[in-house]
C-alpha cells in the first residue's frame, strides 16, 4: 500500500471543491503544500506573492468577482498575522473563504 501525503490530500480536496487559485508566498511550514500544488498545476494554480497580506486581499476579491472559495496560504506566526486584513475584508463582504496556515502545536499532557 503506497503512503499518501497530507498535502496531496488538501490538494485534492481543494481541487474538488473548484478551487483554480491558491494565493500565498512560500515558507518552511508550508513547503509541502506548495510541493503538491505544483504537482497539481494543471489542475490548480499557486500565485505566489511577495506578502501574505496581498495573498489574503487577492483570494478575498476573487470570492467577490467569481462567487467561489478563495484560498490563501501562509505559514504561522507573523505570516499568519498579516492575513488578518483580507479575513476581515472576506468576513465582512460575506464571500467564502479558506485559509490554509501552518502552526507549531503543542501537546500537553
């Protein structure tokens, strides 16, 4: 039995789901998610930019003008920060919206 990868999953299911656009910019976290939308390419698009802030506005205005699910991609911390201006621009023109972000979790027994 051949082992799947997370990402090739998330790919999946954003391809599924018609998903044409992933807006991010690439970082250590997130390496393998942009591994699988580069194996994906004909079917799905990485848009890489040069600030997560401009990845968040660029998925928020093409759930606005396409009526579909706009996705952005970031790593945590600071990346994941910076977003926070698209959200709210997706969460208060009520557009559909993913975000798919990379975290450290700490598990406490």
């Amino acid at each position: 039995m051949s082992k799947i990868k997370g990402s090739d999953v998330l790919v999946k299911v954003l391809v599924d789901w018609g998903v044409k656009n992933v807006y991010g910019l690439p970082g250590d976290s997130i390496d393998t998610t942009v591994d699988a939308l580069r194996r994906q390419k004909d079917k799905i698009k990485f848009v890489q930019v040069r600030h997560e802030e401009v990845a968040a506005l660029s998925a928020a205005a093409e759930a606005k003008y396409t009526d579909k699910i706009g996705v952005c991609l970031s790593i945590g911390g600071p990346g994941a920060i910076h977003l926070l201006n698209g959200l709210y621009d997706a969460k208060m023109d009520h557009v559909r919206f993913g975000l798919v972000g990379a975290g450290n979790f700490k598990v406490t027994e």
